[in-house]
C-alpha cells in the first residue's frame, strides 16, 4: 500500500507539472497576442485618422471635382449606353432582324460579281472574240496587239496576251486563222475565204 500511495503522488505530480508549465505557454500567447491585436488595432486607427484628414484636405482643394470630370467624360460617352440599349434591345426582335440584315449586305455586295460570271456567260468565249476581232481586221495582227485591243472592247475581261496566244495557235490547229512570221515576231490573220475556191477549182476541171 505504501508504495501505491507513492507512485500516485509522483504521476500526480507529473500532471500537475506539466499542466502548470502548459498553462504558463498559454497565458504567455495570450499575453503576446493581445499585444499584438493592440498594436494593428493601434496602426489602423492612425491610419483611419489619417485617411479621414486627407480626405478633408482634398474636398477642401477641390481636388476631387478636377479628375473627377475628366474621368466621368470618357466613361459617360456617347457610344456606351447605345450599345448597352442595342444589347437590350437585341435581345428581343432586333437580333433576328439584325443576324439576316448582316449577311444581306454581304450578299449584295456578292451580287455584283455574281452579276459579272451571268453576264459572261451571255457574252462569247475568249475564242469567239479572237476569232471575231480577226476577221474583221484587214492587216495582220500580233498576240500583244490582240490582246490589247479585246481588253479595250472589253474592260471586264482580263485578258492576257499569253493565253490570247494559246488561243490563236488553237484557231491555226483548226483552221480557222493563220499564222505568218516577219522576222522574230508572229502575226495571225483571219483564214482567208479563197481556200475553199482553189478546192472547188480541180472538183470542176474533173468534172
């Protein structure tokens, strides 16, 4: 029994120790803390006072009123509340007319060229009109020569001189134009009507 009674009074002793010590550390971050809740609560009313000074010394400059105009101005434009009523508005009836006024004036602005191809399609062939400008020239003519004379007639058309001389080798290839060298450069007329005269001549010597 004694030696029970001891070893209470030495663990009792513990826990009293080392509750006293742990109370001690809790009073001691208190002491720390409130001290510094003290000190920031400290700062933050000198720093409110010294708000509240500043303030009055601005109102009684008037320096509030001076920024104040310049940066309303730019903010209460014009533009910024008609676009907010635009916004408002579309979203009722004005975004179903507006989403097909868009691309109307995009499709009006394709018409044209969608014009010019319907119109092209009426008008000759770049072949046609090479075989029309010879025939109703008298000298012989060169592809540049042409081709400068068609996009005259036509200023719609691009016409290149390279692809008018492809042209006109296609007509020689076919018979319908002929082609003559004079020198470097080369001149196509139109076929001339007496081809088929000569052809006709020996027909009626046979006969």
């Amino acid at each position: 029994m004694p030696e029970t009674t001891a070893e209470t009074t030495e663990l009792t002793s513990q826990y009293s120790a080392q509750v006293a010590a742990d109370l001690e550390r809790n009073l001691k971050e208190q002491d720390r803390l409130s001290g510094e809740i003290d000190a920031l609560q400290a700062q933050l009313a000198a720093l409110r006072h010294d708000h509240s000074v500043l303030v009055n010394i601005q109102q009684a400059l008037g320096i509030t009123a001076v920024p104040a105009a310049p940066a309303a101005e730019p903010v209460a434009t014009v533009p910024a509340p008609r676009k907010k009523r635009a916004a408002a508005t579309g979203k009722g009836k004005q975004t179903k007319v507006e989403k097909p006024a868009a691309p109307a004036r995009k499709r009006t602005g394709k018409k044209s060229p969608a014009r010019t191809p319907a119109a092209s399609s009426t008008t000759p062939t770049l072949v046609d009109l090479v075989r029309e400008h010879l025939a109703g020239q008298s000298e012989p003519r060169s592809a540049t020569e042409i081709s400068a004379a068609l996009g005259q007639q036509h200023p719609e058309r691009t016409v290149k001189t390279t692809v008018v001389r492809t042209t006109l080798e296609g007509l020689v290839a076919r018979n319908q134009a002929q082609r003559t060298k004079q020198g470097a450069s080369v001149f196509y007329t139109a076929p001339e009507v007496a081809e088929p005269a000569h052809s006709e001549q020996p027909e009626q010597q046979s006969g």
